[in-house]
C-alpha cells in the first residue's frame, strides 16, 4: 500500500460555508520537528499543535452546538473520578495513507472509553478503527507504507505525558494544517471556558462557498 498526496487546500464540500470546526483531544509537549526531518517528504506549513484526539466534535453551530457539548462535558466528567489525571505513553510509529503519526496508549484503556462514549453521543463521529495518535503532518508525496515505518523506526519513542483534562479545540475549516485554538477544557471538575469560548458561528462568518 501506499501513502495519498495530499494538498493543503479548502473543501468547501465538507463544511458548506461554516468556518470553525471543534475535535475533543489532549494537549502535549512534544517536539515533532526531528521525526519530520527524518520522515521527509511532507507538507510544509504544518503547524497545529501536538495533541491526542479523543474525538472529531463537529463543525460549529451546526453539527456541534450547546447541547452537543452539554452531553459530551457529562460523558467525559461521568469517566473522570476526583483528582482524575491519566498517564499517556507513546508505544511506536505509524502512519495512515494521509498521515505519519507517534501511536500512544494508555494501561487504563481510558482514551478507548472516552472515545466510545463521546461517538455514542453522536455516531457520525464514529471510526473504523480508532488509533490514539499524535500526528506530524500530511504526506506531500507518494510512497509504500513501509518505507514511511522505516524511516521512523530509526528514532526513539520513550516520551510520556500527565494529562489532567481534555481540550475542546477549533480549526479553521478551510486548511488541513492550520493551529488550534482551545475552546475550554474539561477535568474532574466540570467544564472550564478558555478565552476563546464561542460554540457558534454567525451567519456573517460563513465563507461564500458559490
């Protein structure tokens, strides 16, 4: 098998116009920049932060609106006894035919739940198979999967993270590789706004898409 070029550009078929979408992930402290120089061959300009996505939330104000997010914080809160934190570990390399990517486990099997959880409350978010992963950017040419695992077989992986909440993050829709901005976050607590809290999109945002 082998990797998909991919190219940094917008697809207005998917978003209709909406201009932010939301994912439910860890944030950690990791440097990918020294796997990306060994991988090679990727897109320049990525630049969204490294995280652990727990679930893809929805494009806001529309598939992802106040009530989408009410039961998805008592999803994750229900999973979360007091003083709850979770360590992560990363377990080795891998890529998807879009994507290479650091694989991370927990020994609780607690990312796996919260997953299962977060895509009962709303299906489409569902996966084939879910993979807990930090992703280094997007393929920019066309090669054999092995050659990828190969290349990124040749550097360590021992890294680990403590993790105390799960982010609410949103993205611009129109690139596959711009930042993320936190929304707010959620830990044994409850729910916590972050500076950029909005979970709606104004008609006056929304992209022409004609």
């Amino acid at each position: 098998m082998y990797t998909i070029a991919c190219e940094d550009r917008d697809h207005p078929e998917w978003h209709l116009g909406t201009r932010h979408a939301a994912v439910w992930a860890f944030e950690v402290e990791w440097d990918p920049v020294p796997a990306r120089r060994v991988l090679g061959g990727l897109l320049p300009g990525y630049r969204r932060q490294p995280h652990i996505t727990l679930a893809y939330g929805g494009l806001l104000g529309t598939e992802f609106d106040a009530a989408s997010h009410e039961r998805d914080v008592k999803s994750l809160t229900d999973l979360m006894t007091p003083g709850w934190s979770l360590t992560i570990r990363a377990i080795g390399w891998g890529t998807f035919t879009t994507t290479p990517y650091l694989a991370v486990a927990d020994p609780q099997g607690w990312m796996q739940q919260a997953h299962e959880e977060l895509c009962r409350n709303d299906p489409r978010r569902r996966l084939d198979h879910y993979v807990p992963h930090i992703t280094l950017g997007h393929h920019a040419v066309r090669r054999r999967l092995t050659e990828v695992t190969e290349r990124l077989g040749t550097l360590p992986h021992d890294e680990s993270w403590r993790c105390e909440s799960v982010s609410l993050l949103r993205y611009e829709t129109c690139t596959i590789a711009g930042p993320l901005t936190c929304i707010g976050h959620v830990d044994a607590a409850g729910w916590h706004d972050g500076p950029a809290f909005r979970l709606d999109e104004s008609p006056t945002e929304n992209r022409d898409t004609t």
